[in-house]
C-alpha cells in the first residue's frame, strides 16, 4: 500500500536556516571581515609625491599634526599622518 497525501495542504518553502546559531555565525564573520576592510584601510599609505617632484621645503605643523611640503613656494603635498 502507498502513502496518502493530503493535498489541501501547503507547505512553506525552506527559505533560511531555524538555527540561530548560524545567522549568529553569519553576523560574526561579516563584523570580522568588516574591521579587518576597515583596519587595511585606515593604514593603507599615501601616495607618494609624483615622479620627478621634489620638495625643497618641508614644514611640520604640530598642533594640527600635519606635514606639508613645498617647493618653492608651491604646495605639493600635505599629509595628516595616522597616529597610534
């Protein structure tokens, strides 16, 4: 003899995971990536001066703690470095 089926009955799809221990998992993974991404980022270093440019006047301006360099009287770069 064969199973009976109801067939007035619907069934939901499967659309996720009942555990939540994985969508837990899933929230971790990505806060790690995220402050990884973020860590590269916050010390990833400038760009240099352009090929061939060089400074002949470099001032550091500590209460702003920023550098700038000069040649001449030209700006060429100004840079606040990451302090840790």
């Amino acid at each position: 003899m064969g199973r009976s089926v109801d067939k007035n009955v619907e069934t939901t799809p499967n659309i996720g995971s009942s555990c939540p221990l994985t969508s837990l998992r899933a929230v971790a993974i990505g806060s790690v990536v995220a402050m990884v991404v973020i860590g590269a980022w916050a010390h990833w270093p400038e760009s240099a001066l352009a090929k061939g440019s060089q400074a002949n006047v470099v001032i550091v301006r500590k209460a702003a703690r920023r550098l700038e360099r000069y040649r001449d009287s030209e700006l060429l770069e100004a840079s606040t470095p990451v302090v840790s």
